[in-house]
C-alpha cells in the first residue's frame, strides 16, 4: 500500500516535493521523496524520485539535524559580523602647511 505522507513546497508554483510511505509488510518497505511538475493539460507529473529503503530514514535525519544545525550557525556568524570602520586618511600636516602657504602666496 502506498500513502502520501506529506507534501513541501517547490522553488516555484510549478514544483513540488512529495513524500510517499511504501508498505507491504514484507521488508520492502520504502520511502519516497518524488520531485513533481506542473505540466499544462497534463497536470502534476514526476521529474525525480530519489528511493529510500526504510532503514535509511534514521541516517537521513541524522544528516538533516547536521545540515539544519550548520545553517543556524552560519545565519548567527551573518547576523553577528560587524563591518570595519575606517577612517579616511587625513594628510599629514606638513602638507597642509605647505598648501596654505601655496594659496597665500597666489
């Protein structure tokens, strides 16, 4: 027997990603994440399907908390990092001696 268990949003309105539970009772058990698009007159059709087997879905979670814990620190580094201020160099006062002396002469 095959179920959708759930449904995510694609990139666009034309894309979308199903979840399908596969049971048989025997260990052919699977997990199926469908990539679907839109197709005018021909409506909702499949572009990839990557298969799990069920002893799979344990490893792909671990990795997904990896991937969803290393996208928090990045997004905190982000928001944590501060831009440099540098001044603008100022000339040395000699120079704006000598520039004085330059206009009071002309």
């Amino acid at each position: 027997m095959e179920s959708v268990i759930g449904v995510l949003e694609g990139r666009n309105e034309s894309e979308k990603v199903e979840v399908h539970l596969t049971q048989s009772g025997s260990a052919e058990e699977r997990l199926d994440l469908r990539l679907l698009s839109w197709g005018e007159g021909i409506g909702w059709y499949p572009q990839k399907t990557i298969t799990l087997h069920c002893g799979e879905i344990d490893a792909l979670q671990t990795i997904l908390k990896r991937a969803k814990a290393l996208i928090q620190t990045n997004n905190r580094q982000v928001s944590n990092a501060r831009g440099e201020l540098v001044p603008f160099p100022l000339r040395p006062k000699k120079t704006q001696a000598l520039k004085r002396r330059a206009l009071k002469q002309a």
